[in-house]
C-alpha cells in the first residue's frame, strides 16, 4: 500500500510539474487578454472623445460663418432699402447685395450638413426670412410693392429678422454648450 501511495504520489508531482506551466501560460493569456480589452476600450473612449470634439469644432465653424453671412446679408439688405428710397441704385450697390446674397447661401448649405436639429430649424427659418425681405425690396426697388409695403414697413421687417437673429444665435450658443449670462448689445437698427 506504501508504494502505491508513492506512486500516486510521484504521478501527482510530475503531473503537476507538467502541468504548471500550461496553467501559468493559460494564466498569463488570461490576463494578457483582458490587459488588451482594458486597452481596446480605452483607446475607444479616446477616439470617441477626439470624434465629439472634431464635430463640436466643425459646427462651431459652420455656426461662426452662418452667422457672419446671416448678419452680413441683412446689413447689406439694409443698405440696399436705403438705397431704393433716394432712387441711388448702381451696379456696385446691387453687386453688394448679391455677394452678401450668394455668401449666406453658401454659409446656409454648409451648415445644413452639421447643425443641430434645433439650429437647423432657426436657421431655415432665418433664410425665409431673409429670401422674403430680399423679394420685398425687389419688388418696391421696381416698383410693384407689396399691397401695403412701404420703405417704413420693410425697414420694420428688417429690424424684426435682427431681433430673430438674436434668437437664432442664443440657440447656436446654447447648442455649442456656451450658457453665460452676458447681455446682448444694444439694438442700434441698422447693424
């Protein structure tokens, strides 16, 4: 019986000095394994972080320029209302007015790709409403007003889409996360 217990006992020892390292390399891949899945994970979260911050800088972007070209436009259908009224167009006023026209179109296309579903709405309505005063105008500048337009009522309109355009940035800001409390400028009309 002693010696089938050493026997047992000798099988066992070499069995498990046979075993060990299979079981420490099986160890090891386990641990290397989830080492790498730690790794994988990380380097996603990563990636995922650098993705959100490319698209906020891009629509930052589009929001800086929709916004500059929206301003702009409007200025420039200011001016060209002044102009109408003393009867003082020239092809460069009307060359102002189509520059400005053509960079908010543009502008308005590229944001469309990247904004928000609540800047894409202020800003679809925004053009409308830039695309209306700029057919109004039109139509006093070649003298087939609207029924009840007048310089006075369109300067008003003009002066409605800047209080719109107020709007339509506080949206822009809020979207890109800015939540300050600074006041907006004082209207002075024709900016």
């Amino acid at each position: 019986m002693e010696s089938a217990a050493i026997v047992v006992a000798a099988v066992v020892g070499v069995t498990g000095t046979l075993l060990a390292p299979v079981l420490a390399q099986r160890s090891t891949a386990r641990t290397q394994r989830a080492e790498f899945e730690r790794q994988q994970q990380a380097a996603h979260a990563q990636w995922e972080r650098e993705q959100q911050r490319a698209e906020l800088i891009t629509r930052r972007t589009c929001y800086i320029e929709a916004n500059a070209a929206n301003r702009r436009y409007r200025i420039q259908l200011m001016n060209y209302l002044w102009h109408v009224r003393r009867d003082e167009i020239t092809d460069a006023i009307k060359a102002e007015l189509e520059a400005a026209r053509q960079s908010h179109h543009s502008a308005f296309a590229e944001v469309q790709m990247v904004a928000a579903p609540a800047v894409l709405a202020e800003l679809d309505e925004m053009a409308k409403a830039l695309s209306e005063a700029y057919r109004r105008t039109k139509c006093l500048e070649e003298g087939t007003p609207d029924p009840d337009d007048s310089f006075e009522v369109i300067e008003a309109y003009l002066q409605w889409i800047w209080d719109r355009w107020k709007e339509m940035r506080a949206v822009m800001r809020t979207d890109l996360g800015v939540h300050n409390s600074l006041a907006d400028p004082p209207s002075t009309g024709a900016l």
